[in-house]
C-alpha cells in the first residue's frame, strides 16, 4: 500500500537514494559535495539526464540544499501516507548537464593526483576521514 502512496521515478531513470550525513558531520558541507560527486557519477554513467530523489516534507535544510542545486519538486506523495505512520515526501528532480569529460579521463587525472599535491588536502582529508570512519560505524 505504502508503493501506491509514495510517487516514483519513471523506471530506468537514475535515483539517488538514502543519502545522509551524520549530525555531528552537519553543516560542513559534506552533503553537497555527496550530491554533486553523484550527480558528476550518474552524468559519466549514464545517458540519461533526469535524475530524481526524495527528500521528507520535514526536512528543511535538505530540502533548502536540493532546490538551491536545481532540483524542483515534481509530485508529492499523498497525505494519506500519514495513516502508515510514514513522513510525508517530495519527489524531486534535476536535469544534469552533459558530462565535461569521459569517466575515464577523470579516472585517469585522479590517479595521478596525490593528496599531497592538492591545495589544502589537510583539512578536506580529515573531514574525508571522518566521513568514511562514520560510513564504517554505520555498517557495522
């Protein structure tokens, strides 16, 4: 019952899904960057455009980051999904561009970079670290 209150993506089209931030993370960015880094991945491996995600009505602040990425929201669920306990959603969507290069080339320019070599690795690779350490708690 809860698929036929919940709107959906057109089939086949790329999703993201279930994309958090710890709380004590928060407002560094990371959920930005998280966005973008998918949005750069679905443009290199797909030729799709569209990409869709659902973001809680209750949730100001990604809901604020998403529209000011260029997601509109396209539907939302009905206020009947409140009677299966659930929060109520949006499903939003964004046209990406075209990819600027081939995944392979980014690939390959990320292969010879070294962290030492980038401007300011120090503070983005300690907040990296903690992000992927907190991914690590979460699964295990």
């Amino acid at each position: 019952m809860l698929l036929l209150l919940l709107p959906s993506p057109p089939k086949n089209c790329p999703y993201i899904c279930n994309m958090s931030v710890k709380e004590h993370l928060r407002r560094r960015g990371i959920g930005w960057h998280l966005l973008k880094a998918s949005e750069d991945l679905i443009s290199n491996m797909s030729s799709l455009r569209n990409v869709y995600l659902h973001c809680r009505m209750i949730d100001a602040a990604p809901f604020s980051m998403y529209k000011k990425a260029g997601y509109a929201v396209i539907k939302t669920d009905s206020f009947l999904v409140l009677l299966t306990l659930q929060r109520r959603k949006y499903l939003m969507c964004k046209e990406l561009p075209a990819p600027s290069e081939p995944l392979e080339m980014m690939i390959a320019r990320d292969e010879e970079e070294t962290p030492s070599s980038v401007d300011g690795a120090g503070s983005e690779s300690l907040v990296l670290k903690e992000v992927l350490q907190s991914s690590l708690e979460m699964d295990g």
